[in-house]
C-alpha cells in the first residue's frame, strides 16, 4: 500500500471519529445535564452509540473490509472488553473522587479511544481483509 493510501485512510478514520465523537458528546451531555446522573452511565452509554456508528462506517469506507462482519465485531468486543471498563472506572474515578470536569475527563478517554482504536483496527481487525470490498470499474 502507498503512503497516499494509508494516509487518505487515516483521514477518513479521523472524520469519522469526528463525527462520532459529536455523537458521544451530545449524548454525553444530554445524559449528564437532563438525567443528573453519575459520570459511568453517561459516559458507558454514550460510548456504546459512538463505537456503532464508527465501527459501521469505517469498516464499510475507511477499511473496504469485506470479512465476516460478525468476526469483525467480535474482535472489536474484545477491544472494548479492555478499553470500557479501563476507561469507565479511571473516567469515574477522576469525575467523581478527584474532581475533575467531566467534560475534560470524556475528551481525554475519546482522545485515547481515537488512537488505540485506529491502532487495534487497522493491524487486528481489518488488517488481512483492508480494501477486500473494492468495487472494479
């Protein structure tokens, strides 16, 4: 693969990651300032939507996978298996016993989310399947 390549895809990758970070936020924010609920259920729900959204999009356009989409989530789920509980427990913590805004605390686990996701993504998921559902002119 070319280096316009790999960099067009990582472009894409991070729009849409823009645009599922606006999703995690607005749901993020939404939860927090309707409900008046703790920081881990805002922040698990709104991650929940934000990983469907981008996992969908980036698989069909980012990484033109065409492998068993079951096995593609799967190996996503284990992914997240670690990251989710790492990301709500220490997110909860530094909200809730340290103090710190929320909103900083969300945007910091996206950023960390954004880049080892990308990582995770483009050398275990997708890696033997990237550009298998290029369509021929």
């Amino acid at each position: 693969m070319s280096k316009k390549t790999e960099l067009l895809r990582t472009v894409k990758f991070t729009l849409f990651s823009i645009s599922a970070g606006i999703i995690q936020i607005l749901t993020f924010t939404l939860m927090n300032e309707l409900l008046d609920l703790p920081y881990w259920p805002c922040y698990l729900t709104a991650l929940i939507l934000s990983v469907l959204w981008n996992f969908t999009l980036n698989r069909k356009f980012t990484f033109k996978s065409a492998n068993n989409v079951p096995i593609a989530m799967m190996k996503v789920l284990g992914y997240y298996a670690v990251f989710t509980p790492l990301s709500t427990i220490m997110g909860n913590y530094l909200a809730e016993d340290l103090m710190w805004n929320e909103y900083l605390v969300t945007v910091l686990n996206m950023l960390l989310n954004f880049v080892t996701e990308y990582l995770f993504d483009r050398f275990v998921v997708f890696r033997d399947s990237i550009d298998t559902n290029v369509k021929k002119a």
